[in-house]
C-alpha cells in the first residue's frame, strides 16, 4: 500500500509587481493556511517519509510551514508541471506516504484523474490554495500508480481549518 498526500501551495502574495512567478512568497493567510493545514495532517496521521516540493518560493515556503519533518526534494520539474509530468516525478518515490506539493493546474487536474473516488467536497473540483487530497493505491511500488485506482481517504481545504 502507498499513501500520496497531493497539495496545491498556499496562498502566495501578488504584492511584489516586479517578482517573477517563482519568486513569489506566501501572503499572510497563506502562512496561517499551511501551519493549519500542517497541523491536520498531524492529527489525523498522515505523516510522509518523503517530499517532491515544486523549486517555488511559494511551495518551499508551503513545506516549511507544514513542520512535517521528511526526505524531501525540491523539483524543477513539479513547477507548473501537467498530470503525466507530475506522474513522472511520483513514480520515482521511494517512500511508502509521499507528500507532493505543486500548482495549479496541473495538481488540480491530477486530483481529479487519481481516484476512482473523488470526494463530493464542494471545492473539490477548484482546488483551492493549500487543498490537500489524501489517497491511498493498492500497489507495492509508486510505479505502478495508474489513474482512476486511488481510494480517496480525505479531502480538506485550509477555510474548515482556520475558520
């Protein structure tokens, strides 16, 4: 059995008009929206043994705050990456609970084709900044993910966390 946490980074800041795309922080509710959703993960169990994280200011800065102490690797290639990019990556994990971090939306996408069970949660289909699917594939090795074979576990977005 392997467990993915899929994640879209938290709110970022569109304050710095002459900052590139990559460059861009956190707002303050994203900060507050990670440690919160950080916080979940917690205490409902989902802990990962492993990390992909887009290179981003805004994903790394996404991870930091979730205090999830794992491998992690900062990925170029997960930086505004489609489906079968962010497939691509996955299947080189080698953690049995891998937290993947990256944008939309190309993880929004990928959330929708991964389970054979999407949640009924209203944003589910938006996936809004910071939302988190957890999912578990009946598979020894992540190379054997395919789409449409995920058993949707839980589904959270940072507003029923932070109020």
């Amino acid at each position: 059995m392997k467990r993915l946490i899929l994640m879209r980074h938290a709110k970022s800041s569109w304050d710095g008009p002459v900052l590139a795309d990559h460059d861009r922080p956190l707002n303050g509710r994203g900060r507050l929206s990670a440690k919160a959703v950080g916080d979940w993960l917690r205490s409902c169990g989902y802990i990962p043994d492993q990390a992909f994280v887009s290179t981003s200011k805004r994903t790394r800065e996404t991870f930091a705050r979730l205090k999830l102490p794992c491998d992690t690797e900062f990925l170029e290639d997960l930086y505004h990456a489609t489906p079968p990019e962010i497939l691509a990556c996955l299947r080189q994990a080698s953690g049995d609970t891998v937290l993947l971090i990256g944008h939309n939306p190309g993880i929004a996408e990928l959330a929708q084709c991964l389970p054979s069970d999407k949640p009924s949660h209203g944003r589910f289909l938006d996936f809004p900044t910071c939302a988190t699917l957890v999912m578990d594939f009946d598979v020894q090795d992540w190379q054997a993910v395919q789409t449409g074979t995920a058993a949707s576990l839980n589904f959270v977005i940072p507003r029923e966390l932070t109020g």
